[in-house]
C-alpha cells in the first residue's frame, strides 16, 4: 500500500501545471523559513525557571540535571536583565530554588555540578544586586557573597573565589556605592566585601579586582566608598566616646579623683574596646590602590553628633562587639545633610586621625597592635603623596581636631573650645608626638615607634622641598624625641635582647640633622631656629651619653659595631654645636657673674656665635625608601586578612546569618 500510495503521489504531482509546481514551492518554503532554530536543552530549562510554576512539579529531576548541563551565562544574564521588579517577584520562589540548590550543589562529589553551580550563583547574584528590585534580597546576597568569601580562614586557599575573580561583582559593588539608597542600605558589607576580594592570592597571580579599584575614577562611586568608612569609623569614635563619658561619670572615676588618679592607668584599660580592621584594611587598600581616592580625604561633611536634624530610632538588635558592625542606616543619612556654615565640619581624614588616636592608646592586644600599625601605614601612605600632602599643608585648609590622649597625671585634658584651628598635618604631627610620649613601656613596640618616625620624616621632606614653612609647636616634637632617646638607654639591655634599637636612634638623629641642615628653608621664623639649638644645647647630656653608648659599642667587635657606628657619625653636627656653644655659654655666665641663665639669655649667646659655628653637610637627609606592601609587608596583611575573615565570619554568625539560615531567608523572603 505504501508502494502503491507513493506511486499515486508521483502520478499527481506529475499531473499539477507549472503554477501550481511554484505555488507550492512556495509555500514550502515559506513554512521552513517560519520554523525557529531548536534551543539547546539547558536554555529551555532555564525558561521553565522563569515560570510562575515550580520546573520540578513536573520533572523531579530537574535541578541534578540542569547543573550537569554547560552553563549559557550569556542567556541567564539577558533573562535576568530582561525582568523588571514586578516581574522578578512573580517568579521569586524559583529564583529562591535556583540560589538554594545552587548552595546545595556546591556540597556534590561531582565537579561538573559544583562548576555550573557557581557559574550560575555568580552571574545570579551580579544581576540581582544590579537590579532595581528588592533591598532585602540584595542584602543576603552580599551576606551571601561574604559567606562565601570567609569559608576559609585564608581566603587565598578558598577555591570557590576563583569564579568570584572569572565572573566579577566589582561593576556591582561600585553601583551600590554610587547609589545613595544602595550605599545606606547595602554600602559597608559592599565595601568590607570589595576589601577581602582585593587581598585574595595578591602576590601570587594577577587580581582581577585590584586592577580595576586601581583605576577608578568615578567621583560619586569615590565619594561613596569615603563615605561608607568614614561613617563607619565615626560610629566607632562616637561610642568610644559614649562610653568614656559614660566611664568617667561612674563610682570608679570618683573613686580614682579621690586617690589623686592612681589608677587613671586601670581606669583607662576599662573602656578599650574592639577595633573594626575590616574598614580599615578598605580604606587602606582604597588610599594605596587609588590616587584618585586621595581627593576624598579632604571631602568635608557635617561632623557626627553635631547634626541636629532628628532621626528615627535604629531597630533593635543583639548586643555586638563595638566597632565591628556597620553603622546604622540612620546614622549614614544624617552625615549626606547638605553642610550648614553653623556646624563644625569635618573629613574622612579627621575621623581617621581621631579614630587611629583612639586605637594606637593602646597596643598591648594585637587586635590593636595590628590596628595601630595598619593606621601608620596608612598615614606612611599618605605622608608620601604628593597631592594629599599639598592639602595637608594648605593655610585655607585649618580644623580643630580633638585626638584622643591618653590620660596622664602630668597633664590636663585640653577642652575642645580651646583648640586651636590648623592645616591638618599639625594633627598628624601631634598624633606622631602622642605615640611617642605615651609608649615607652618594657613591652616596647618597635615597629611602630619606627613607622612614626618615618611618617614624620616624610612630612618634613615635603616641607623642605616645598619650602613650607609651618607654624607649628615644633619644641614639643624635640623634646618628646630627646626624651625617647633616653629612654633608649636607660633600658639599653633589655631592649637590645629583642631589638635593634640603633636603627630607631639613627633615625631620630637625623630628624635633628634635618632641623639643623634644612630648618632655615622650612621652620616658620628665625626664633624657631634659635629655639632648636637652645632645645640640643640645654639637653647636651642625653645626646653626650648616646655618643657614649654608641661609642662604646661600635669600637667592640659585637653584632651592634656597625650600627652603633652609623650613630656615632650622624651625631657629627649635634655634637658641633654642643662644643661650640656650652663654652661660650659658660664664659658668658662667669663673666656676668650669673650662675643660671635664663632661656632669653642662652638665646643671646647662640645668636651671637652662629658666625663661628661650622658644621658638616650630610647627604641623603631628605631622602627615603618608599612604601612597599609586596616586599616588607606580606606577612603582615595576610595574618591580617586571616582575622578580619574569621571576625566577618563570626558576625555573620552572630546575627544568624549562617549559610543555613541564609536558605531558609531566601525561600521565604517576600
């Protein structure tokens, strides 16, 4: 039959006219051309996920099959891209599915399913946090992300962040940051997010992230980032100062007012509290990537606590470790108010400055020995760029800036109306001086000691070169100097057991050797001058016994000789001036008949013997070695990354946003 049928057909079509041969052909050829291209099988069940219907009511073994297919991100972008808010939220339960079993598929022996299944969450959550659709849903997608980030202690071991790196969220971190709504809802887990990205396998390979931070040069993005850390360290300095204040007003203030402050010490140690590094490393990573992020330190805003505009009460929330958290959002809006001329303003800088004086207090914890030197890197940073020195230095740039200092009894608390307004490197050099008067302890911390000297070093390199001439306490610097110097010897045995502290001498004595060669070309006036040499003259004693002690060593065959004599040499001109003027000084008071001159009267002989007075010219004074992380600071920055992981960690955790309660949060959002 089929044979005879067949022939049939052959007979009629051998029976159709010309016309109606092309009329059919036609017609065939119209129905193929209306046929569309077959879609690949992974393409159609993507299209049944983006259905209102669940895909696995009717095919149980929809989602272990979809992620044995090859991912087609370029289709699953378009459609996620294609949706608007309304849309995304019709489908929201399978976008759930796709995300939970995504997570789920990560656990599987099979690689095929773990790759797909992270190509899949990655290009997921990018869109999602691009798009303009719920704020709750791109909240657990960076908890997510920093969950995803911190499995590991060492995220550079954390092989899940290689298609972090392939399939970049840095486009979607910036948008956040750029947009305020997004910055105040989402802006300080996008930045501590972007800062933990940025360190993953740095010197191992090329990252993807640090390239493109590098080269940002978006003002609102910027100007975002800026934002979200200054507001995150002012919450920090704001409850710190809660805090004393609130310390100070109880039972154990009275009691220590009471004994004369003898306890001031333990007082203090009360209300240390926990340093947010997270923050810091983004703001670090943002001033030593980015040159362009270095006009942002000078942005000025409203300072915190000064705006009286209300807000609404934050929402209530577990007890957490201070300064580790984010700020509240109410917080964030009151800093973006448009700048009153009543109210004293403020920049990221300052928060920085007040911030680092709060946690360099104390170093006795290495959560805050890892924080204060990550602040004098920082400030190292800083201190070397050109631009960010040209505003520090700038005479139409003056604030107050009320560091926090530490409590002694030698001293009274400045009030803040007493403050006097000035460029913002005389903050910086008050911060150095600080440090150096409030940490000569038996747990000596040389490497900071050394950093701030250095920070200093290369301020007055800049002043030199630029002939600045600041108007700034400069005796205050000399005399906390000297009185390091001292404490240097005095303790020459127990310090010399764990450090070589010849290379701190020799970098002190040639902070006086700037003073001396160069102090003409950056000291604000001629008195300043005469000042310095009355400051060495007056304390000849500490700088004969260093030239003792270093002496002494360098003339034995120890392991100190050569720095010790390297010492022995910078002093050349220190002790020049010594020998020059304490016999005129001397002669000058027996001739007088006075047995104790007054400062007027040394000042008098200095002046008139400066004629007579020859000193050596010494090279490389206003030279330094520039910051290197990759070189000297590797080790560092990994153990510090490694804590700051397992702290995001731990909060993640504590505020139950584990990865389990992640999946139930995203099934049931609405």
């Amino acid at each position: 039959m089929e044979h005879i049928s067949l022939q049939h057909t052959s007979c009629l079509n051998d029976s159709l006219t010309m016309a109606q041969v092309e009329k059919r052909g036609g017609l065939l050829r119209k129905s193929s051309a209306s046929k569309k291209p077959l879609k690949e099988k992974v393409v159609l069940m993507y299209d049944e996920i983006f259905m209102t219907e669940d895909p696995s009511k009717c095919s149980p073994r929809f989602w272990e099959e979809l992620f044995l297919m090859k991912v087609n991100l370029d289709y699953l972008e378009g459609k996620l891209e294609s949706l608007d808010g309304e849309e995304l939220m019709k489908i929201k339960d399978n976008i759930n599915c796709l995300f939970q079993h995504c997570i789920q598929a990560l656990g599987e022996e099979h690689p095929i399913r773990v790759v797909n299944a992270l190509q899949n969450l990655m290009e997921s959550l990018d869109s999602l946090l691009c798009a303009e659709g719920s704020e709750s849903l791109k909240s657990l997608c960076l908890k997510l992300l920093l969950c995803l980030v911190t499995v590991t202690d060492n995220i550079s071991q954390n092989t899940i962040l290689e298609y972090v790196m392939i399939n970049s969220i840095f486009e979607a971190i910036l948008q956040i940051l750029s947009h305020p709504p997004s910055r105040r809802e989402h802006g300080y887990d996008a930045v501590v997010l972007l800062a933990l990205l940025v360190n993953y396998r740095k010197y191992e390979s090329v990252n993807p992230y640090i390239v493109k931070l590098s080269i940002v040069d978006d003002e609102a993005t910027l100007n975002g980032m800026g934002l979200v850390i200054a507001q995150a360290l002012s919450e920090y300095n704001r409850q710190y100062k809660d805090k004393e204040e609130e310390h100070q007003s109880g039972f154990f203030s009275a009691l220590t007012n009471m004994v004369g402050n003898m306890f001031i010490a333990d007082a203090h140690e009360k209300i240390s509290v926990q340093t947010n590094e997270a923050i810091l490393l983004a703001l670090y990573e943002a001033v030593h990537l980015n040159r362009n992020f270095i006009t942002v330190l000078a942005q000025s805003h409203p300072e915190i606590g000064l705006v009286t505009t209300p807000v609404s009460p934050a929402p209530t929330t577990p007890a957490t470790p201070l300064g580790t958290t984010p700020p509240s959002s109410d917080v964030i809006s009151s800093v973006e108010l448009p700048l009153d001329a009543d109210v004293q303003t403020s920049n990221l800088l300052i928060t920085f400055l007040k911030y680092s004086s709060i946690v360099m207090q104390d170093t006795k914890d290495e959560h805050r020995l890892h924080s204060g030197k990550l602040c004098l890197i920082i400030l190292t940073c800083i201190a070397e760029d050109q631009y960010a020195n040209a505003f520090l230095h700038d005479d139409n740039m003056n604030f107050r800036v009320n560091l926090h200092k530490m409590p002694m009894r030698h001293r009274k608390k400045a009030a803040d109306k007493n403050l006097p307004c000035r460029p913002l490197v005389c903050a910086v050099l008050d911060l150095m001086v600080e440090f150096i008067v409030t940490h000569m302890m038996k747990e000596f911390p040389m490497d900071l000691y050394v950093r701030c000297i250095q920070v200093v070093h290369k301020l007055l390199c800049y002043q030199k070169k630029c002939r600045v001439r600041l108007h700034y306490t400069w005796r205050e610097l000399w005399s906390a100097l000297i009185n390091l110097l001292k404490f240097l010897m005095s303790n020459e045995t127990v310090l010399l057991a764990k450090h070589n502290i010849f290379t701190l001498a020799l970098m002190i004595v040639n902070l006086f050797n700037m003073f001396i060669t160069y102090g003409d070309t950056f000291l604000p006036t001629p008195s300043s001058y005469d000042e310095l040499y009355y400051e060495i003259i007056r304390m000849h004693q500490s700088f004969d016994n260093l030239y003792s002690m270093v002496l002494r060593l360098s003339t034995n065959a120890g392991q100190w000789k050569e720095a010790a004599s390297k010492v022995t040499h910078a002093l050349v001109n220190i002790r020049a001036i010594i020998n020059h003027f304490n016999p005129k000084i001397e002669s000058y008071a027996a001739v007088n008949h006075i047995s104790q001159l007054s400062e007027e009267q040394v000042l008098e002989v200095v002046r008139a013997n400066y004629d007579t007075l020859t000193l050596k010219l010494q090279d490389g004074l206003d030279q330094y070695e520039r910051y290197s992380e990759q070189h000297k600071e590797a080790a560092f920055f990994k153990e510090l990354v490694r804590s700051i992981s397992t702290n995001v960690r731990r909060n993640l955790a504590f505020h139950t946003l584990s990865q389990e309660v992640l999946l139930k949060e995203f099934s049931t959002i609405s």
